[in-house]
C-alpha cells in the first residue's frame, strides 16, 4: 500500500490524516470492526465516551497485531462531564475503558455554550496535556467565536477541531479561521452518513478514475488538506474506502466537488444549540 499522509499539528506532534470512525458501532461490534481496519492498514481509530463503546476499541487495541506506538488513539469528553473536575474523571475513566497509558488525542465533544463550561474544562485539558497524559488537545464542533475564547482566556490554541464537513456542507468559513490559527481541521461525517455517495457528479468522477463513490470523497478530504475518519462496519467496506493513497484528484475535478457545497447542507446538529 502506498504511504498514508500525516499532517503536522500546531503542537508539533504529526497525526494521520485518515481514521476509521466508530460513532454508532455497538460495544461488543467495536473490537472485529477495529481489528479489521487494523489490519486493512489503519493506524488511527476515532472514538468518544459518548459513542459507549470504548471498552470495545480498548479490546481491538490490547489485541492488535500492530504496536500500540504505531496507533493513533482519539476520544472525546460526554457533554455532561465538562468541567474541570469532571472532565478529570472523565478522563480517568475513558482511559481505563481503552486500556491506555496516553491518549494521542482527546476532543471536548461539543461547546454546549450554555453550559458556559468549555474555558474550564479546556483547562483541565490542558493540565494533562502538561502531565504527559495526552499528546495532543482539541475540540469538537466549536466555531470561530467558541475558539476565539478559548483561545483568549488560556492563550492555548486547540490542535484539531472536528466538525462535520463533507461535499454537500463544507465548512468553509470554519477551515479559513482554523488556517490562520494553525489548527487542523477533521471532517466528521466525510460521506454525509453515506447520503452523498449517491450524487451524480461523485458518480461521474467514480468511472472517470475508476473508483468508488467513496473514495472519491474521500480523496477529496485528502486533497484538501482535511483529516478524515470514514465509518464502516463492513469489512470489504473498510477496506474499500483506505484504498486512496494511489491516486489524486486533478484540479478541475476537485472544483467541481467544491460546486456541491450547500448552505443548507448541514446533517448533524447546530453547535450552538447541541447539548
Ligand atoms: P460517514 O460519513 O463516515 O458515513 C458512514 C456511513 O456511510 C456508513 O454507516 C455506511 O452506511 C456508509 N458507508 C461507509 N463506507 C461506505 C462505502 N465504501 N460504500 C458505501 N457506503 C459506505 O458517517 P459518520 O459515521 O457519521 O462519520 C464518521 C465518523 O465521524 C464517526 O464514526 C465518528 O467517529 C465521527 N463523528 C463525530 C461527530 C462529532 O460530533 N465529533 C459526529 C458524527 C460523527
């Protein structure tokens, strides 16, 4: 297999740039799914305590055939657990389910603004990260005016954001913000939840290279510099869409991708009222 890309983090720490998501894949599900991706060639596995099946991921890592030190590990912090205290818990508990010693990446998952408790929770993120409990520290669905606080009240500045991105909503306005921060910006949902696999310019572009739907889409992400973290449970599936790093997109191909964009495109909840 070709070699799969890395981006270089703000924090100097350097984070794959494709994952396999497990957002909806059931505890007892999580460990097949995430040792067939492994071995497929996955390296970074994406997860959150809210997705209830840490326990499973933690499995699929304490019996991977390839070295914890070549995995790239995300979680991501229950909206009901910020605060600094909690989120500290949290933390503990989260690492337990996986089996983990550190976390390459932990996300808080969601602003939840009125809550008011992002800035304290981002400082018990920060505290581990200090520990050398964490590599790196991010966020979650936070947009330009989440970030600019946080950023002004502990002059930390989050290294990824994940937020849903995909053809048909592009977040343009957030990946411009996150450029001129130096943040990395992950695409939750990069197939729209399979709903843009189906659109006709993607189709037409799939027999133009002769690929998949999905990879197209996927090499789109690539192709823009995005992190990206496709979900499947189906094994020819997952080892469909890793089957990206032997070809890319030619200019002209990835605008007519970036013509999809919809300001009405959004799938997922709004940040600012989520939570
Ligand atoms: P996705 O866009 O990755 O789509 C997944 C769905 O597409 C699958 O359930 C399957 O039905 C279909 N699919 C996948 N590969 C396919 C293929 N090759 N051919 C045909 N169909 C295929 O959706 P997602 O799971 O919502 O997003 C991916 C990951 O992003 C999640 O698993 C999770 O890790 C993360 N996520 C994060 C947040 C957040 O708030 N941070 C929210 C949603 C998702």
């Amino acid at each position: 297999m070709a070699e799969q890309p890395r981006l270089k983090l703000n924090d100097a720490n350097d984070f794959p740039q494709f994952g396999l998501g497990v957002w909806q894949v059931p505890n007892d599900g999580a460990a097949a799914a995430v040792l067939t991706a492994i071995e497929a060639g996955y390296r970074a596995i994406d997860t959150a305590a809210g997705y209830n099946n840490e326990e499973g991921v933690g499995e699929a890592i304490a019996r991977s055939p390839v070295p914890r030190s070549e995995l790239t590990i995300t979680t991501k912090l229950r909206n009901d657990e910020q605060g600094y205290d909690a989120a500290l818990r949290a933390f503990d508990r989260s690492m337990k389910y996986l089996r983990l010693e550190k976390l390459d990446l932990f996300l808080i998952h969601w602003p939840v603004p009125q809550r008011g408790l992002y800035v304290e929770t981002w400082k018990a993120f920060i505290r581990l990260r200090e520990e050398g409990r964490i590599r790196s520290i991010g966020v979650s669905n936070f947009m330009p005016g989440h970030l600019t606080r946080l950023i002004e009240e502990t002059g930390v500045t989050p290294a990824v954001n994940q937020i849903e991105l995909h053809p048909r909503f592009q977040q343009k306005t957030s990946r411009g913000f996150h450029a001129a921060k130096g943040i990395a910006t992950q695409s939750w949902s990069p197939l729209g939840q399979g709903k843009v696999l189906a659109d006709a310019t993607i189709g037409e572009l799939a027999k133009k290279y002769g690929r998949t739907p999905a990879q197209i889409i996927i090499r789109w992400h690539l192709d823009n510099g995005l992190i990206v973290i496709p979900k499947s449970v189906t094994p020819a599936r997952i080892r469909e869409n890793i089957g990206v790093f032997d070809f890319k997109l030619a200019a002209e191909d990835l605008a007519r991708i970036d013509a999809l964009d919809d300001a009405g495109g959004r799938i997922g909840p709004h940040p600012d009222q989520f939570g």
